[in-house]
C-alpha cells in the first residue's frame, strides 16, 4: 500500500482536465448520425469501417410485414441511443444511476477480434460517444448530451408470418435477407435455436496451464440486438438468449461477486476485451500471458478466490461495489479507499480534502475535484508490471485483505492510516503517528497475500518460517505468519482482533488476550519471536488449569463435548439443537454465549 500519494496526484490531473463550464444538450434529432467508425488494435494504421444497415429498424421490420401483405403496424420495442458525457460524474451517472450497458463503438460495424474503437471526430483524450438500447419510455438525462439513432423492433424469439400462398417465414431471418445478409451455413431447424456457449481461461504462468476466469461477464450482440451473462467457476457460459446470427462477443470484467475491474476508458469505466464475431454456437477464449487481456484475467481470479474466502470463514468481504484500476506498468499497489472516506486526510497528516488539494496546487479545483473523485476514484489499485500470475494472485490478496480491514473499521481508522503513509513516506521507520496502525494493517495484509498464495497452489504453510522479506524492518508480518501456521489462532480469529480502537500492538494483544485468553502465551511468545514485545498483563484464568477448550462455534446440531476442565467462549446454539459439556471436573462459560429459542445446553461435572 505504498503509491497512495502517486495515485491521488495522478487522478486529480486526469480528472480535472475533464471538467467543462457548459454542456450543449442533445435531443433525439438523428441528422448527425455516427460517421464512418474507425479502429487501432495494436498500434497500425487506422483502419476505416462503414455503418451497416441496421436490420432490426421499425422501417426494416415493417418492411417485411407489408411485403407479405401482412397487416401489422409497427411499433418500436427499443431505440438505439448514444450518449456523449461531459465529465467523469456524467460517465457514471450513466452507469449507475441509469443502469446502463454502455458500448464504446457503434453497434452496426464489424468491430474485429481485439480492436480498440477511437472515434476520430472526438479529440483525443475527451469522452467519447457511448453507443446502447434503451425502452421507447426511457427518461432520458436533460444534462447528458444524447442522440437517438434509430428506432428499433426486436422480434420476439419464434415471431413468424404464415403467408397465404404457404410456408412460415421467420420475421426476424426475413429482416437479415432482405438488407442482403447472408444465412449463417447451418441446418435450416437449428436457425434462431443457438444459445452461445464457451470457456475462457488465462494462463498461470507460474503452473504452466490455463485455468478458468471466473465469474466475469460475457457479453454478446448482433447489431442492437444484445444479451450478458457470467462465468461459472469453471470458466463456461451460456448466454441467456438466443441469436440466429452469429455475434460480436467481449469479455466485460464485470463480476457477478460484486467487483469491477477499470481499464479500457482510464479510471472511470469497466475494462474489456472485445473478442470479434463468431458463430451462434458460441465462442471460447484461451488468454495468454503477455496479451491485452492477461493482466485483468488474472486481478479478476485473485480476487474472486478472495471473496469465496471470506463467504467460507466469516471474514468480511471488502465493501459492495468495489472499484479496481490495474496499471500494467506499475509494480506497486495499494487500497486507498478514499471514495469512502468522509474523515479529513492529507498530507500533512491532519488536514482536510481541500486542505489536501491546496497542498498539491490545486486549491481553486478543490471543492470540483473532490466531488469527483468520490465518485470516480478506485478503491484498490493493482500494479502488475513484470509479475507472474502467482505473484499477481499474492499481491491481489495483499490488497483484498485491507479492504476488508476497512469493512470492519471504517473510515476515521483508514484516514489516519493513509495520512501516516503519506506523511511519512511509503512505511517510514516506525516512529510518528499511527505508526502501529501503520504497522497491524500491513503485518495483517503482507501475511494475508503470501497464506492465500500458498493456499491456491496447495503448499503447507506449517513447517515454513516467513521467507519473503520484511517490506520495512519494523513491519512484522511474520507475526500473523505464525500465528496462522503453528494453528494458534485461524486467519478468522485474528480479523476479529482488527476492529476499531486497536491501533498499536498493545492494543492488538490486549484484544487478543481478550477474545482467547486459553491462547495467552502462544499468542505472547509469536510477537516476541518476531521483535515485538507486549506490554499487556496476561489474562486471570483463575485457580483451573483449562485443558479443553470450546470457542467460536455455532452448534446448529445437537453435539457432546468432553475434557477435564473445559473453557468455553463466544458460542450460539441455535436450529433447536442441544449442547451437552461433559466434564470431569469443571465447565467455565464465558461470554458471549447465546442459547437461542428452542435450542438446550446440559452440564455434567464430576464422575
């Protein structure tokens, strides 16, 4: 979590230059359609694509109706629309406030595999048109310029005429036929019955194979005509409707576990990979390293393993809605969340957001700048420059690990954290301010990187002391490293201890001396292995030797537990069940325990 300062200097130069004293609104008059569409995948020439007919025109569709002799008006189902957003605010009102799925290129050319839409009739380095359907009753923004291209009928999937001189004409293969598209080489029954299906996958470079990217969004469209849907953990889909013509398809990186990943249009919209036309049948995708996709693939596994962690253990995910900008040429990273925070923060450690902008030069933007950049910075950003899969899914974890961090402590914790790190410097030296808050949150996510590591690739942890380096010598990441692998306390036990008010490593112990008191001296003996020592007095157990231990259950089931002398903490029993402690000589409850209706607890000491 070292680039915090460079990320805020970077947006605050980018975002600034987006903003515009006046907006010119645009109404539906379609006289400046889009003009000839232009492309640049990979640095050649620019290369010039005409707009196609549009088959799904009301005009087009009724078209076909009249010259079947059929009587039908036609009304639109759809309109094709493009917006052009002034500012960043603009951009994502369209996408949240709207709802919308939002196309950076006209949906009526024939964008190729792994194309890189420009608009030439937009000066580079300003939004650009953004292309979609809304329904005919949509309310469109009055301060979002826009235009309605065309009004549009998509038919309905099996919508056919009987014409009187025989046969059943499919309306919408009519549509196609008649603008001179030809029909896809395939048996006339299977016409307009495809679902598109397939796999993608990226390649782990450090296991040599490719392995499924998971729950990312899929995309599909055939003109105006469009349809999304995700990927399963093994990386397969099936698009929920069904297209008679072959698609254009692309890879959203948009995940159904609640994150985004930024990249295509800088820090403010979704990254995607736009992977050509293909046929109904659907389309695989096998991204290798090295390739335009690559990095974004392996951020969106790292972290959707990440969230499947925290539903398994009770650990909090990070916020809902999180935002992840991926800098390929970075090789530092960081979790900010400063879109979150509400609490002052600056440079100099103490002062406000317009304080903060004053500081860097941008005094007379603040009170502008900071209205944008709650709505547009990221909350995590992923340096991948030079790193492997594995090194990716280790710092993606780091990173991940704060952000539920700040899930539980919120944000006056988190802006005393980013101040300290942008006083002083990266991690500074252990001195000044929150210098051990500094220290809990990066001792918790150095830890947390490297165990999710070895986790996915299936290596113990047990017999192996932390080896990758202290990224300060007075950060102790080997702390929460021993804890975890001499199984003193589970990667749930110690987030407990990361709440609010624990911000020095007294605090911390005395938290967890608190919450498990039975592991007082393994929990000592880990800090003062590793160069911290306690200044915390142990907790009174009293007069028992505790030699059964019966903490941070839920007993859904009815269950029996004996020992000698038993300690037990922090347990419900709920669903009816009953819980019987068996003990030869003594049982000790401390809270919380909670009995819930319906659920029995029964005691026995003694022989």
């Amino acid at each position: 979590m070292k680039k915090i300062y460079s990320v805020i200097l970077l947006l605050a130069v980018m975002l600034s230059s987006c903003t515009k004293d006046e907006t010119d609104i645009m109404t539906d008059d379609n006289s400046n359609a889009p003009a000839l569409a232009k492309t640049r995948s990979d640095g050649s020439d620019m290369v010039e694509y005409e707009l196609l007919p549009n088959p799904y025109t009301v005009d087009v569709i009724q078209g076909v109706y009249d010259s079947y002799n059929v009587s039908k008006t036609i009304e639109p189902t759809d309109l094709y629309v493009r917006f052009l957003p002034q500012d960043s605010l603009q951009l994502i009102a369209l996408k949240n406030d709207y709802d919308l799925e939002l196309f950076d290129y006209p949906l009526n050319i024939e964008l190729p595999e792994d194309a890189v839409y420009q608009d030439t009739t937009i000066p580079e380095g300003s939004f650009t048109w953004l292309y979609t359907t809304v329904k005919p009753d949509f309310a469109f923004p009055k301060e979002i310029p826009y235009e309605v291209i065309e009004e549009c009928y998509i038919p309905a999937e099996d919508e056919t005429i009987s014409p009187t001189r025989g046969g059943i004409i499919n309306v919408e293969e009519a549509a196609f036929l008649s603008l001179g598209y030809p029909l896809e080489e395939q048996e006339p029954e299977t016409r307009g019955k495809r679902r598109p299906e397939g796999t993608i996958r990226v390649y782990d470079d450090y296991a040599g194979t490719f392995v499924p990217v998971k729950g990312v969004k899929i995309r599909c469209h055939r003109f105006i005509k469009w349809s999304t849907t995700f990927t399963d953990e093994s990386g397969h889909y099936t698009m929920d409707s069904k297209f008679r013509f072959g698609p254009h398809y692309a890879i959203v990186f948009d995940n159904r576990k609640g994150f985004d990943i930024w990249g295509n249009w800088g820090p403010i919209a979704r990254a995607n990979l736009n992977m050509g036309w293909h046929s109904n049948r659907g389309h695989s995708r096998d991204i290798n390293a090295g390739s335009f996709a690559w990095d974004w693939a392996a951020v969106n596994n790292a972290t959707y393993d990440y969230y499947k962690m925290c539903e398994e253990t009770g650990i909090a995910k990070p916020p809902r809605n999180l935002k992840i900008w991926v800098f390929k040429r970075w090789t530092t990273s960081s979790t900010p969340m400063l879109r979150r925070i509400v609490h002052p923060i600056g440079y100099n450690g103490n002062s406000s957001w317009k304080n903060f902008f004053i500081n860097i030069g941008y005094g007379t933007l603040a009170t502008v700048l900071n209205q944008m950049l709650k709505k547009v910075l990221p909350d995590i950003t992923i340096g991948t420059g030079g790193h492997s899969y594995r090194k990716v899914y280790d710092v993606v974890n780091h990173e991940l690990s704060h952000a539920s961090h700040f899930s539980q402590v919120g944000s006056a914790h988190w802006a005393k954290y980013i101040s300290y790190i942008m006083t002083y410097g990266s991690y500074g030296n252990g001195t000044g301010k929150n210098a051990e808050l500094c220290g809990i949150g990066e001792m918790w996510g150095y830890s947390m990187g490297h165990i999710q590591e070895h986790e996915y690739y299936k290596e113990s942890i047990v017999n192996r002391v932390y080896y990758f380096g202290s990224p300060s010598g007075w950060i102790k990441p080997h702390v929460v490293w021993d804890l975890c692998r001499k199984s003193i306390l589970t990667k749930k036990q110690i987030y407990d201890c990361l709440v609010v008010g624990v911000d020095t490593y007294d605090r911390l112990v005395a938290k967890m001396y608190e919450k498990y008191p039975e592991k007082a001296d393994e929990i000592e003996k880990a800090f003062t292995d590793n160069g911290i020592t306690p200044n915390v007095p142990k907790p009174d157990t009293g007069d028992l030797t505790h030699d059964a231990f019966y903490t941070d259950k839920t007993v859904s089931s009815s269950f029996i537990f004996s020992g000698n002398n038993i300690l037990t903490r922090n347990v419900t029993v709920t669903n009816s069940a009953k819980l019987t402690f068996r003990a030869n000589k003594s049982v000790t409850i401390n809270s919380p325990f909670t009995i819930n209706q319906g659920a029995q607890l029964e005691m026995t000491c003694g022989n």
